[in-house]
C-alpha cells in the first residue's frame, strides 16, 4: 500500500475520519460516536485506492512499487478521501472531494501516457516499450513504364 491511515489522517480532520469510518448499523441515534476511525475501513479504503493506482502505473512500472514518491503517496491519499466518502450514499459527494479525485485521476493518466515522471519514479526499472513494427509495401509506381496511369 502506498500510504497510511496516519497520511490520511494528515489531510483529512480526524473526527470527520470518525464519521466517515463509523457505520451506525446496529447503533442507536443517540449513542455517541467512537474514539477513533476504525482502523480497518481505512485500510480497506487505502488497499482500493493503491490498487486503482497501480492499474495506471502497471504500464509503464513494476507494481507494486519499490519506493513510493510523494506524489503517489498523496495521490493514493486523494483517492482513499473519496472511497471514504462515497461510503455514505446519502449524501453527495463534497465539490472539493470531486475536484480532488478529477486531478488525481488526471495526474495518474499523465504518468500513464509518460507525459509526467515522478521524482523518484526516475531511478525505477520502467518496464520496455513496445517491439518496433515493420512494415512492407511495394514501391509506388504511379507514372512511368507499368505505372497506374499507362493504363489510362
């Protein structure tokens, strides 16, 4: 994985982390909330969003990587903000939240078409392009002697 529960937890307030982790079922209305996050819808949340990035890098890199960039790092944050939210359907998806996601989703296609290298990404075994392709044709012959236009 490519972030923690802690780099969540750097950008997103943690007693919003709590309302966002704490499912009610089997709660009732009045009881207050957790402590803490539950540990383990981040992590689920993480484990989705470094997955979703490695299907981006799985192009142009070996995955999973051996360094994780900052960048990564922080993209994987971005995507795992959003899983986190779209855990409760009720309500839409904050305009910040939506505007995080379209940037990172746009950043990873970057990587992916070679147009962006992270940092570090640069020492990383980059996997080879594709073979070269050959192609064979005949000599165009339109005029002079058994040319298309002596049949005319």
């Amino acid at each position: 994985m490519y972030c923690t529960p802690e780099d969540v937890m750097k950008v997103l307030p943690r007693q919003q982390l709590i309302e966002l982790t704490c499912d009610m079922s089997g709660r009732s209305v009045t009881q207050a909330l957790p402590d803490s996050p539950d540990e383990a819808v981040v992590n689920e949340a993480i484990r989705y969003a470094s997955e979703y990035a490695d299907g981006f890098l799985r192009n142009r890199y070996q995955v999973p990587l051996a360094r994780v960039p900052t960048i990564i790092r922080d993209l994987v944050v971005n995507l795992t903000i959003e899983r986190l939210y779209l855990r409760r359907p009720a309500k839409d998806l904050p305009e910040s939240v939506k505007r995080l996601f379209s940037g990172s989703l746009k950043t990873l296609e970057l990587i992916r078409d070679g147009r962006m290298t992270p940092g570090s990404m640069v020492e990383q075994t980059a996997l080879p392009e594709p073979g070269q392709t050959r192609v064979k044709s005949r000599p165009a012959a339109l005029g002079g002697p058994g040319g298309w236009l002596e049949k005319y």
